[in-house]
C-alpha cells in the first residue's frame, strides 16, 4: 500500500500501513516434513482492513542459504494448507545447489533459488468461489465481495510486506488450483496486476465470456508467463485448458496435461509449471543460431545472457561454468571453428583458466581440424609436465584411433608410438602393442610388428588396453 500524503484519509492509511507491519511479527519459525526432507519456514498473522477482525495466516519459505544481499523471485501461493508444503517442497529440490569444498558449482539448479509465500484462507468458499451467475455469459473476471477483498489484501498488504522484509527481486508469480486456479487466471484482467507468472491447475471456466477473454488475452500476451495444467481423470475441470490447448500458440503459455484426477493435480504438475515460468533461467538454446551469425562475439552472447536473466527475474546470473562447456560443446558439434576458438579465447583471458592439451587434441579431432589436433598430439608426447605425460598414457586408444581412423596414416601412428615407447620406460609395454597393431593389422613394417608383438608376450601384465588373447589374435594376421 502506497498512500498519497496530504489528507486525513492518506493519514490513517499510514497509520494502517504501519499498524500491519507491527502486528505481522513472526508468531513461529516452524519445520514441515515432506516425504524425507524438512522444510523451515516462518509464519505471520497479519491483520487486514480488507478482513476487519481477522488474523491471516501467511507462511514464507527462505531459501537454505538465504543472503540479504542477493535479490530473489517470489512465489506465492493460494491454497496454503495444500500448496504451500509442496511447493515449498519443490521450489527447495529443484533451486539446490551442489557446490564442493572448493567453491565449483555443480549446476545442479533447474530454477533460481527462489522466496516461497503461502496465502492460507479462513473461508475459502467466501474467497475463492469464481463469480458464477444465473445470467448468461456474465464476465466471471469480475471478482465476488470475499475475492476482491482478497485480491486486494494480496496486493495492497501481503506484496508490501514481504518486499518490505526480504530481499525481493520484482518478479512476482501466483499459483492457484481448483477454485484458485480460477483467481489466479482472472488477475490479468485486473488493475495494477503484479504477477508476470501464473500457474493455474484444474482451471474451470462456467461462462463462454470467460472461455473467450481468457483465449483472447493469452493469444495476445507477451508479458505474463503462463501455465495451465489439467488432469485427464478431472472430469470437472479440463474443458477450457483443452480448448486453449487447441486453440492458442504463444511461447508464453503452456498447456499440459497430466494422468491425474482432482486432488493429484499439484503432486503431479507443479514441478512442471514451475520449470515453466523459470525456462529462460540458464537457458542457452538460442546459442546454436545466434552463434551463426558472422557478426557473433561471445562476449555479446554473455552479457545477453546476463541480461535476459536480470530481465526475465530481476536476478544477477553469471554462466555457470557447465553451461560454458556446453557452448564449447554445441560450437564442436557445429564444426563452428571461429566460435569454438573465441569461447576458448575467452576461457583464458576472462576465466584465467587455460585448456589442458589433451582436451583441445579431443575438442579439435571432434572439431575435424586434424592438422591442429596433430599439433596438440605431438604436443603432448614432447611436454615434460607429469599431468600432460599421465593423461597421455592413460588415453592411448583416442590417439591410436585419432591416427588410423580420423588421419588413415599407419606410418604416422607408428612413429608416434614407437617415440613414445623411447620416451616412457613405465609404459614400453603399452607402446609396444600399439605399435604391434598398427603395423600387424595393416600389413606394415611386419618384422617391426612381430618385434614388438614379442616384447608384449614376454613381458606381459595386466594393463588397460589389451588382454593375451589381444595379443594371441594379432599373431594370427
């Protein structure tokens, strides 16, 4: 609620304002068991003047490693006694972050961690019943008495609070089921709607007039994030998402449906409505065409990136360094050398960090720029570096294979292997057989292979490349 000074009126709004924000102390911090896991949360009675006499129950779920420092998304939901647990629940699971000791991100995140606030009703019919009337075709979008004064204690009181006592980030979104399904899907219709994501499960329409503003606004929309779900076993409530499922294309709504009845609805969807309003949280599949434009610069590209979150959420996202692998991945995948080369470029200026050279040999065979993956092999077989000599010898195959199948060049493998074997004496073993199967298998240099078959018998162990028999088949050829 934000008054306008100057009159006796905006005073004792001032003073209404404050009087809720001193009576909405935290009465518990309390703990809800869902399934296996705990969920904190504190709960507020607030006093409204939109329901004289009342206290209103709102619970607020923080995310586990809340900073007031950061911004957050806000999820409310109507329904609290059946909602809030779960949604609570499921915002928890798919916001967790899994960072090590050492401060990497897994990328375990599908949403933002994200505030959870659960609106719980004294009279739920009296709230939340849809404007339902005898005469034809009457515009259910105009709330009853009980639903406009719970609109306006939403907006004008629960809002102001929880922007007044958490870190919020501006971007609001409503979840709603049966009745409330209903609610929420009519806020757009309303001034001064704050809500750019909505959720509407079991969503009922009585009214053509309703069925028709509802398919007009979401034809038209491009500002509110919308998710409809219906279960093919609720009889009652699948009729008006079944015909916006056929009737509506727009990338801002999705219609699903689910295999469930009424009341598993929310069990059943809700992880997928919220995935829905948070789809360009870390989304990258616009990446594979922009990156073919001959313009491209990947520092445009991420602070796009950067960009279209704070837009999208209100939050300050950096790449995270998985979703930075799959740009370089995407790039190879493309056979895209110029842009391949920029992420690279950009990994090592921005990033300090420089590629291991096994990895740009693998990275540039898959890229099919052999002569640059010949350079990186020889690379690697002349480094001095114990990891680089390590990583060479535990990866022996992809340079066999890099040689006969990728270049065809039998005599190139040979000589590689046979300097190796010269250079490594903790792996002449391996080297050896190597050079026995390039030259056995190809019918080149046969006494050199016979030579080196020989060494293989002789001095024998366990390794990871080949076995007797390995060696019994090539004395075959």
């Amino acid at each position: 609620m934000i008054p306008q000074l100057g009159s006796k009126q905006s005073t004792m709004n001032i003073f209404l304002s404050i009087l809720i924000l001193i009576l909405a102390s935290p009465v518990l911090c309390a703990q809800a068991r869902v399934g296996s896991s705990v969920l904190d949360y504190k709960v507020y009675n607030l006093q409204s003047e939109h329901f004289p006499g009342q206290q209103r129950t709102v619970k607020i779920y923080l995310p586990e490693y809340y900073d007031s420092l950061k911004k957050y998304p806000v999820l409310y939901t109507l329904d609290g006694n059946t909602l809030f647990n779960i949604t609570s629940s499921y915002v928890s699971h798919l916001s967790k972050l899994t960072i090590d000791d050492d401060g990497y991100d897994y990328g375990s995140d599908v949403i933002p961690e994200a505030i959870v606030v659960g609106i719980f009703h004294n009279d739920r019919g009296y709230e939340t019943t849809p404007n339902v009337s005898e005469i034809p075709n009457s515009d259910e979008t105009i709330y009853r008495e009980g639903s406009q004064r719970l609109k306006d204690f939403i907006f004008k009181e629960v809002l102001p609070f929880v922007d007044s006592k958490f870190s919020t980030s501006g971007y609001n979104a409503i979840i709603g089921h049966s009745n409330t399904a209903h609610f929420v899907m009519s806020l757009p219709f309303q001034k001064n709607n704050p809500f750019r994501g909505i959720i509407s499960l079991s969503l009922g329409g009585y009214s053509d007039t309703f069925k028709n503003k509802v398919t007009s606004f979401l034809k038209a929309n491009q500002a509110t994030q919308v998710f409809i779900g219906y279960g093919s076993k609720d009889f009652e409530f699948k009729e008006l998402a079944q015909h916006l499922e056929g009737n509506v294309e727009n990338k801002k709504l999705k219609v699903m449906r689910f295999n469930a009845n009424h009341n598993e609805m929310p069990a059943i969807s809700l992880s997928q409505g919220l995935k829905f309003l948070f789809n360009e949280y870390r989304n990258i599949s616009d990446f594979a065409r922009k990156s073919t434009a001959k313009d491209f610069d990947v520092n445009d590209y991420l602070r796009e990136y950067e960009d279209k979150n704070n837009e999208a959420y209100g939050i300050n996202t950096k790449m995270k360094e998985d979703d930075f692998y799959s740009l370089i991945e995407m790039s190879i995948e493309s056979k895209n050398k110029k842009v391949f080369n920029q992420l690279i470029d950009y990994e090592t200026k921005v990033h300090g960090y420089t590629q291991q050279t096994h990895m740009l040999f693998i990275y540039n065979k898959k890229l099919g720029d052999y002569k640059k993956a010949m350079l990186l092999a020889k690379k690697m077989l002349e480094s001095q570096d114990d990891l680089d000599q390590r990583i060479l010898k535990a990866n022996l195959m992809q340079y066999y294979s890099f040689f006969m199948n990728d270049l065809t060049e039998d005599q190139k493998a040979i000589n590689f292997f046979q300097e190796g074997k010269n250079k490594f004496a903790d792996a002449q073993l391996e080297f050896s057989y190597f050079i026995a199967k390039a030259c056995l298998e190809n019918n080149v240099n046969k006494e050199l292979g016979d030579e080196n078959l020989a060494y293989c018998f002789k001095h024998f162990e366990e390794n990871r490349y080949f076995r007797k028999s390995d060696l019994k088949s090539l004395s075959e050829k």
